[in-house]
C-alpha cells in the first residue's frame, strides 16, 4: 500500500479528519512541503513524528482543520440568524429545539450557541450535534481550535468564552455544555422530530442528489410548522417547495 494511503487510514484513526475527502495531488503537495520543511523523506517518517510529537500534532490539525470547518463560516449568514431568523422563532417558542447535523468537529454547534446567547440564558440553549464520525465527534467535545478557525468571531465573545492556549483557543465549559454529541448517518439513522432550526452546511457537496433528495426530505419532516432549515453557502435549494419548504432568507428555509 503508498505510504500516502497508509498516512490518510493513520490520520483518520487519530484525529477524525478523512483526508480522503480531499483532491489528492492538492492535499500531498501540501503535506509534502509540510514534512519536507521539518525534515522527514516521507509519510511514513512524517507520521510517527506526528503520532509521537504533540507540537507537530498541533501544527498539522492548525494546517487541516481550518479547512474542515470554521465559527461563523460565512460571517454574514450568521448575522442573518442573529438578528432576523432567532427573533421570528423566540417569538414562537421560548426554548428551541436546535439540530446541527454533520456538524465535523464542533465549530457549528459552538457558533449557534454563541450567537443565540445574545437572545436567550446559557440554561434555555440546547443544541443536538450528529455526525457519522465518531473521531470528529470526541474532537468537537473536547472543543480546541486553532487561532485561525475564530478570525470571524467578535472579539469580545472569543474574550468571554474561550481560553487562550497558545496558539489555540477552548471552548469553555459553560458553553460546551449547551451541545450533546451524537453519532448519527444522516443515510440510514432515524431522524428526531419538532425541531425549530436544524443547521446543515457544507456537507451535502458530498451527496448524490438522490441523497441530497432524501435527506432533504427527511429534514423537513423533522422540523415543526414554522421551523427554519438553514444550509451552506454552495447548497441553495432551487425548488424548496418540492419539501414543503419556501425561502425565509438567503440560504435559510421556513417549514411551509
């Protein structure tokens, strides 16, 4: 077996992060000068560096990750959500029920729970957060980040609910305890129900559109009269009526 396709099976077990997900000529390229400027020959020496050296460790999930996710992935949609789609929905019901689905390593849910804290108490936020990936899944709960991954937070929120660890920032307690975790395949898995927001973005790039069609289906039944889908900036829905679904705003989706 290439000792590539060795490294991306050793990667997936230690971090979560599928490398496979990723263009292979353009992710080797880049991994290569990475090794190459610490000095190994190849991916088989880069990777036990990795396995054995936390801070090299750390530098390969600060290289990665901020490409996996990042908060307020699309700053201005999140603005949207704050001051237009959470009012409409408080408006309704005083304690939502949240879903972020394939929600990698956690920025999403951590990102909904920060921007609905300037409506609501941190005891009134309860967010569910699926993926298939269980790696990413133990990731997400422990909550650390690179630097770059909040460059579109507000400064005063990464001051009250984050710690500074270097070159990395922890969620704080108070907020990770807003979010449960669980494994879920958006696929196969039976989906809860009532759910007055579910957040789903950049992932369905992944996805058939006989996939796309079924999951966008199920979403729908998932969420309450009134309740908002909200998805990822590639992934507009061109005939949301199809799902019982009409535009609330630009990537956001009211339950018809």
């Amino acid at each position: 077996m290439p000792d590539y396709a060795v490294f991306i099976g050793n990667i997936k077990k230690k971090t979560g992060i599928d490398l496979s997900l990723y263009k292979e000529a353009q992710m080797k390229r880049r991994l290569t000068s990475l090794y190459e400027k610490r000095g190994y020959r190849n991916f088989i020496e880069y990777y036990e560096a990795i396995h054995n050296d936390k801070e090299l460790l750390e530098e390969f999930l600060d290289r990665m990750t901020i490409n996996v996710s990042e908060f307020y992935r699309n700053a201005q949609r999140w603005d949207v959500l704050e001051k237009k789609i959470f009012p409409k929905l408080l408006a309704q019901n005083k304690k939502l029920k949240i879903w972020s689905a394939a929600c990698s390593t956690g920025e999403e849910p951590y990102s909904i729970a920060l921007v609905l804290l300037s409506h609501v108490p941190l005891r009134d936020i309860s967010i569910l957060a699926t993926d298939l990936d269980l790696g990413v899944i133990e990731r997400a709960k422990v909550g650390l980040y690179p630097e770059r991954a909040l460059k579109e937070v507000p400064a005063p929120i990464v001051n009250q609910h984050f710690v500074n660890e270097g070159h990395f920032y922890q969620v704080k307690d108070e907020i990770k305890r807003t979010v449960t975790f669980k494994q879920q395949n958006l696929l196969e898995d039976r989906y809860d129900t009532g759910f007055d927001l579910i957040v789903c973005r950049n992932v369905m790039i992944y996805f058939t559109e006989e996939a796309k069609d079924q999951i966008y289906t199920n979403f729908s039944k998932s969420l309450k009269q009134g309740g908002i889908l909200f998805v990822g900036s590639t992934e507009q829905i061109f005939n949301p009526s199809k799902y019982g679904l009409e535009s609330e705003d630009t990537f956001f989706y009211r339950k018809i």
